[in-house]
C-alpha cells in the first residue's frame, strides 16, 4: 500500500497543532460577539422578549461550547501527552461541543427563517416555505449527527458517521446561500422613493450578503478538507470557527438597523405598510424596524393609526 499523503498524514501539526490554533481564533471571535451582545441589549433595550433571550441563549451556548473545546484541547495536549492509547479516545467533552454545535447552528438558522417569513409577508409566496422545508430538513441532519457523535469511542469508529457529517456541512452550505438570497430578494422589493429608507434597506443587503458569504464558505472549508484530509484534525479546527462565526453572523444583523429610540409604534409601521403600498415602505421592513427606531420614511406619507387589535406582531 502507498503511503498517505502529507496532508493526510497525522502529525504533531494538524493534528493538536490546528485545534490550538482554532481555540486561539476562537477566542478572539468570542470576544467579538461578546462585544456585539453587549451593544445589541444598550442600543435596543425594545426589543421583543423573543430576541433578547434567544441572543442570551446564544451567548449562553457560545461560552459553553468554547469552554469545552478548551477543556478538550487541555485533556489531549496536557494530560494525555505521550499517552497514545489515550489519544485515540473520544471524550466526552468533545461529544458534548458538537451537540452544542448542532444547536447553536440550529437556533440561528430557525432566526433567520422567522425574518425571511416575515419578510415574504407570511403566506405570501412559495420562498418562505422553501426556506423552512430546507432548514427542517438540515436540522434533522444535525440532530442525527449529533445523536450519532455519542456512540463514538475512538476517532477510528467516526468513519462510521462519515455520510452524517458531509451531509451535515452541504447541508449548512446550502440553506445559508438559501437564507442570504431569499433575505436580499425581499429587502431588494421593499426599497421605494425614500433615499433615508433605501440607504438602511442596502446596508441590511450588504450585511446579509457578507455573512452568507462567510458562514458558507467556512461550511465549504469544512466539507472538503474533511474529504481530502480524512486522517487528521484541520476539519474539526474549523468547526469551531464555523460555530463562532454563526454567532457573530447574526449578532452582526441585528446591529446592523438603525440605533436610537423609537419614535413609533408597531401599529404605525403595520399602517404604513397597509396603506400606502407605493411609498417603499411594505410589510417586509416590518420585519427590521421592530423594536428599534424605524427606519427612515418618506415625507409625505401619512401615518394612519390602526385599531391595536388588528395589528399583528411582527417578531413574536
């Protein structure tokens, strides 16, 4: 039999060397999103019940699943140094990360299908739906992922699960370029006359774009380096990046719409919306002015207060 080739061979570097190197970069992002998390509850303290916990829940997981990497890498590098047998078992922290990884993927996938729901004006349009069959059907390839990783003893039973975790990163791949075109479709309809309103509708696109970008090519990262280089750990190193760079990708959207206090009401924006369907401002930026300053509105709009009860939330 040949020999591998050197970037499959496992060694010293891509082996413990690129989860090092990954706990360190994972670090560094996990104080960007602390940071983001910090700005997002002092600008938009009005934000609906909804989101503040699940940003909480969030940086909840992200602290929880960084912890455990650096327990992980503590255990192979420092107390298992130069005991081999004991390297070739999974332990159970590693086990528990990539639950939280499932998790933390799934929660902010299901975010941003809410938003690109409420962008397509609910039932309105087959894209909505689209968006929610792919994320349920990715979900269900990480739970399945996930359930499986506990049934692993050493790294050698993985190639058992080697189906769960491609399909895992196409997965990913395809539902965020999914989530980040059907979100620019809608924002891109709901730009109007208003130059204010357009200018904030195009950083949302820009934003959108920048981290669909990311997460996907980070996903793509994962799926081919786990196929060419099977026998060592460069993919898992950047799981771990993908996992804080899900985080930061949605804190990022968040506090990308305008900072300040409200100056309106929920029901003003369902108004505006309803009643006057050629000024640019339609049901799908309801989905981004909730809870924080509106975005900026043409100047001769009238706004048209609606009966409270007829008013549906736009977030909850």
């Amino acid at each position: 039999m040949s020999p591998l080739p050197s970037t499959q061979t496992p060694t010293l570097g891509n082996t413990l060397g690129a989860i090092f190197l990954a706990v360190v970069l994972s670090c560094i992002l996990f104080g960007v999103s602390t940071l983001q998390v910090y700005h997002y509850y002092h600008y938009y303290p009005n934000d609906t019940r909804v989101h503040k916990i699940s940003v909480g829940v969030l940086w909840v997981l992200d602290a929880t699943h960084l912890s455990l990497t650096i327990a992980s890498t503590y255990h192979y590098a420092v107390r298992g140094f130069g005991d081999f047998a004991g390297l070739q078992i999974v332990t159970w922290p590693v086990k528990l990360a990539i639950t939280i990884n499932v998790i933390i993927v799934l929660l902010v996938h299901s975010l941003y299908t809410s938003r690109v729901w409420r962008l397509s004006g609910y039932h309105r349009g087959v894209i909505g739906y689209l968006v929610a069959a792919v994320v349920l059907a990715g979900s269900g390839i990480g739970v399945v992922l996930a359930i499986e990783s506990w049934g692993l003893r050493t790294w050698a039973d993985s190639a058992a699960m080697d189906w769960a975790v491609l399909a895992s990163f196409a997965a990913g791949t395809a539902i965020d370029i999914l989530l980040s075109g059907a979100m620019c479709f809608y924002l891109r309809k709901s730009k109007g006359a208003g130059m204010r309103l357009n200018s904030r509708i195009s950083t949302l696109i820009q934003y959108t774009l920048s981290t669909g970008v990311f997460t996907s090519a980070m996903s793509l990262a994962c799926f081919f380096t786990f196929i060419l280089m099977p026998h060592n750990l460069v993919f898992l190193s950047i799981t771990y990046l993908l996992t804080r760079l899900y985080v930061n990708s949605f804190m990022a959207m968040l506090n990308a719409r305008q900072r300040g206090p409200r100056t309106g009401t929920d029901s003003d924006a369902y108004a505006l919306s309803r009643s006057h369907p050629t000024s640019g401002v339609r049901v799908s930026t309801v989905a981004f002015t909730h809870g924080s300053a509106p975005l900026a509105q043409p100047r001769d709009v009238e706004r048209v207060r609606p009966p409270l009860s007829t008013a549906p939330n736009a977030l909850s």
